[in-house]
C-alpha cells in the first residue's frame, strides 16, 4: 500500500512523456496525410483556389494596440510558439528526469546529434558555397520528431527499446540545437534592441515567478503571451519565445512526504473496502469520487511543466503541426522546379539529409563509444545503430520552417520545399527498410 502511495506522486511525470510519444506517433501519420493533401492542392489546378485562404487577414485590435499578419504567419510565428514551447518542455524533463540526466546515457544522443547536424550542415555547404543559397546550410540539419516515432510505431518490436528511446534523446537534443540556430542565425529582420530589453524584463518576471514556484498556470500563460510579443516585434523569431517560456516553468515541486502518503493512504483503504473484494465490477459512484481525490493529490504535487506538457501534447500533435504541414508543405511539382539555377540547393539538402544524417550520426556514436565516453544501446548492434540513423535523416518541420527563413527567392523556397520533401518520403522508405533488415541479427 505504501508503494502505491508513494508512486502515484510519479504518475504525472511518466504520463507527460508516453503522452508525448504515443500522441507523436500518431501525429506523424497525421503530419504525413496533411503534407500528400498539401502538394495535391498545389498540383490539381481545380484546388488552387483553396490556397487563397493562407492569404486571408487576421488580426487583434485593443485600442491603439494593433496586431495584423495573413493566417500562414500567425501558424508560423503564432501556433508554431506553442510547438516550440511543448519542445521546450520536452527538452527540459529529458534534461532534469529522462534519457539526457545522467551522464553517460545523455553523451551518445548528445554526439549522435551534433554528428547528425554538423555532416549534414558541411555536405549542404559543399554544393552551395558562395552562391545565393548558401545561407540554407540549416534545413538539412533536425530530424522531425513526429515523422521518427511514425516509423518507430510501425517497426514495433523490430527495433530494440534502447534504440528507440536514443532516437527519441538525439531528436529532442537536435531540436535544441535547430532552436539554437534559428534563434542565432536567421532572425526575420533587424534586431531591435528595445524590445528585446521590454522581453529581458518580462523573463526577469517570469523567472521570479518561477523561483517563487508559482503553481497557476495563467501567471506564466499571461507573461508568455507578452514575451512573444516582444520576441516578434525584436527581430528573432518569434517561436523562440515558446521556448524561452518553457525554460521558466518550474519543472520541481515541494511535497510533504507524510502527509501525502497518508491521504492517498487512507483514500486507498477506503477505495479497497468499497470494492467489496470483487475482481472485476463497474467502479460505483464512491470509488469514481474517491479516485477523483486521489488524482487531485497527484495533481497537487505534480510538477507544472508535466501539466504543460499534458495539455499541450494533444493541440500539437493533431492541430498546430498539422496545420503547419498543409500552410507550407504545398508545392507545385514540374519539369522545370529542379531544372532552374538552383539544383544545386535540391542537391545539398538531398545528400545532407539521406547521407550527411545517418553517416553523421553513426559516426560520431562510434567515436563516443570507441574514447568510452557513452556506450551502445542495449541488445543493439552498430549496424542497428547505422539504420536507426537512417530513420533520423527524416526532415519536414524544421527543415521546411529554416527553408521559409533562409530565403526570400520564392523560387529558392519552393526548391528547397521539394527537395526535403523528397527527401525526407524516401527517408521512411529506406530508415524503415533498414531497421528491418537488421533486426534480429548478431553483428559479425
């Protein structure tokens, strides 16, 4: 009964997380359909005019105050946030409670990453340096975590549980370093310091609130929205503020021990004896109350990122990313889309994303491994880890959302577009093929 007790405070925290990689995996498959239904509408003539309503006005007007953007930019700049804040989230519990705070399991994910986006990065450099779209070096560099769990969710037990939980650390350490590089090197326009002092002063808040361990939601939800606000006006990328808002969540709780176990103790005991000693009956009346304080204890002392994150995992997943993918995913497939002067962007992306990922991350893994500094994933072989990293050379979110900032030439854009989306189809072809071909299998 005391185990009971005193594991139900971890409820939450667990929960967050097979949340978030159950809601993932289906969500990559949602992802997937909205991208097919994207490039269709772009290519069948009869569905063009359905495209006019990215273009449609929105805005929030209070007096003098005036904020008006097309209905793509508010998904780009405005829902994206919230993505970026549940990613924010993510990388926070992995750093505090999962897969990245010990040590030596974070240094494999870690290295795989950096690999991941350093090779990919160099190969796209290699075919566009000194020309106009050199500054593009950045789309073939994050693997989508939506899109990796799809996969992984198809593979089953075909991939080893240690495979699966690094592929899940590497995407969320290389969407902490695709956060990085947006935020340092492709603002939206010239920085404006002012606001960038107006969104110091709003974080200084926040962090007070934070340090004070703050529990309601809406003092951190109402600060955030003004942070964003700030961020967008400054020139950095707006989305970065939902990362920037996540980093103030606080992430601990306090509990009182005794009093917990106590409580939940006795709501336990009582639970018990309105069962009647049957084995499988319709929970009555009683017990769904008596669960309903229970579960109000856990949410009591459960952290309020964990919160967050619960809420947040579900509109993200089925709503915002979605949305993203059919605002940005539509391009119009023709002879001359890779036949124009800027193959050579098409080509970068392709190598950077099919050969510069997996060889990325392989290698580096292998290095980490050989200087003993991390070790290879349980009941896992390097071929194992070679195909895994395959399945990490998936790009779409990132890859598409650093191609809209990385250009200003529609025609680069939309090169760019087909060329990850390409790229990354033919990715879950080959990552899935290869994790299945080495499934089962001793390395020699």
């Amino acid at each position: 009964m005391k185990t009971k007790a005193l594991n139900a405070g971890r409820f939450y925290t667990r929960n967050a997380f097979q949340q978030f990689t159950k809601s993932g995996s289906i969500g990559g498959f949602i992802l997937f359909f909205c991208a097919i239904i994207a490039v269709v509408v772009a290519n069948v003539p009869s569905l063009q005019h359905l495209l006019r309503i990215w273009d449609v006005d929105m805005g929030i007007e209070i007096g003098k105050f005036s904020i008006k953007m097309d209905f793509i930019q508010w998904i780009n700049d405005g829902l994206m946030a919230i993505f970026f804040l549940n990613v924010g989230l993510e990388i926070k519990h992995e750093i505090l409670a999962g897969e990245l705070s010990q040590p030596k399991k974070a240094m494999l994910p870690i290295f795989a990453a950096l690999g991941g986006m350093i090779v990919p990065a160099l190969i796209y450099t290699f075919f566009n340096a000194g020309t106009a779209s050199a500054n593009g070096w950045g789309i073939p560099m994050a693997t989508d975590i939506a899109f990796a769990m799809g996969v992984l969710a198809l593979l089953g037990k075909s991939c080893p549980i240690g495979l699966k939980v690094f592929l899940t650390a590497l995407a969320i350490v290389d969407d902490l370093g695709s956060i990085l590089v947006l935020a340092i090197f492709y603002p939206t326009h010239a920085i404006h310091g002012i606001f960038l002092v107006y969104a110091a002063i709003v974080m200084l808040i926040l962090l007070a609130l934070n340090y004070l361990n703050a529990r309601n939601p809406m003092l951190y939800i109402i600060p955030g929205l003004f942070l964003w606000y700030f961020i967008f006006k400054s020139g950095i990328h707006a989305t970065i503020a939902g990362v920037l808002l996540a980093i103030t969540i606080p992430a601990k709780t306090r509990i009182n021990e005794v009093r917990f176990y106590t409580n939940v103790q006795h709501l336990l005991n009582k639970f018990k004896a309105a069962s009647h000693g049957q084995l499988e009956a319709e929970t009555t009346p009683e017990q769904l109350d008596l669960l309903h304080q229970i579960n109000n204890r856990v949410d009591d002392i459960s952290p309020i990122t964990d919160r967050f994150q619960v809420a947040l995992n579900t509109p993200v997943n089925y709503i915002i990313m979605p949305l993203f993918a059919l605002a940005n995913a539509g391009v119009a497939f023709s002879g001359e889309i890779f036949a124009g002067g800027y193959f050579h962007i098409a080509l970068g992306i392709f190598f950077g994303l099919l050969l510069g990922k997996p060889i990325g991350i392989f290698l580096f893994s292998w290095l980490s491994i050989k200087l003993k500094l991390a070790q290879l994933p349980s009941k896992s072989t390097y071929k194992q880890l070679f195909a895994i990293g395959m399945v990490g050379s998936i790009g779409f979110t990132m890859s598409l959302f650093i191609d809209n900032l990385a250009f200003t030439d529609p025609e680069m854009i939309a090169v760019g577009k087909a060329a990850v989306l390409v790229t990354s189809a033919l990715a879950v072809i080959l990552g899935f093929l290869a994790v299945k071909l080495t499934a089962n299998k001793k390395e020699d």
